[in-house]
C-alpha cells in the first residue's frame, strides 16, 4: 500500500511541479524570435495544463492516500491530458532549426514520467498497482 501511496504522489507531483514552474515569472518557451509570443506560448501551455488536469480530475490533487484510484486510473489521465502551446500551430516557429516537440516535450516527460515508474514497480506486484490487470500503454502517439 505504501509503495502505491509513493507512485500516485511522483504522478501527481509532476503535474503540481510543472504547474509551479509555468507560474514563475520566467518565460520556459524556448523561441528567440520575440519575447511576446514566448510568454503566450507559456501562457497557453499552463491554461491548457490547468484545464486538461481539471477537467480529468487530477487537479486539485487528492490528500495521500488518494483514495480508491489506481495508478493505472491517473497514467491514464496523465497520458489524456490536452496540452497546448502556441508554437505548436498558433505562431510556429523553428528553434535550433527544429520544429518543437508538442507542448515543448511536456506529453513526452509524462511518458517517461510513468514508464520509469512502471519499471521500478516491476519488481513488486504491479498488479496490485492495476485495476483489472491491463496494461497503461498510450494508445495514440506523442
């Protein structure tokens, strides 16, 4: 049980964590072409982050034990969240002479995010972890 309790608190807090960084005063956007469009673009990653976590019912985290949820249930929401910045299609531009990844690679730590727990969870019982016993795999790409 407490090792379900330490899984569910690194998935909600990587939520919580990314929430936090987006709301300090400096600007993450990576653009160099104005400053502008980098502070819109952080602006609309964390309304859509705050959002997507609302309305999926992540945010406002649960107090520890987090109820009757199963790891499965939030990765999943996790791997559901909306997440949108302005250099993904508003104002896209290159930076280093690349496209961004989606929402600045945020959908891409949540991935590895969970899969690093999957993994340190494979040595327990993940299915005590699981609901039904299926697996958490994302069904469309990143």
């Amino acid at each position: 049980m407490e090792k379900r309790r330490e899984a569910l608190f690194e998935l909600y807090g990587l939520i919580e964590q990314t929430i936090r960084r987006y709301q300090r005063p400096e600007v993450l956007c990576p653009r160099t072409d104005s400053t502008s469009w980098s502070l819109q673009c952080d602006a609309l990653l964390l309304g859509s982050l705050l959002k997507s976590a609302t309305t999926l019912g992540i945010m406002p985290v649960p107090t520890p034990p987090y109820g009757d949820v199963s790891f499965d249930e939030i990765a999943n929401r996790l791997y559901s969240l909306d997440v949108k910045a302005i250099c993904d299609s508003i104002s896209r531009t290159y930076i280093n002479g690349q496209l961004p990844k989606p929402a600045h690679g945020l959908k891409v730590v949540i991935r590895d995010r969970i899969e690093s727990l999957e993994e340190r969870l494979s040595g327990l019982d993940i299915q005590d972890f699981k609901k039904n016993g299926k697996s958490i795999r994302p069904v469309v790409g990143v």
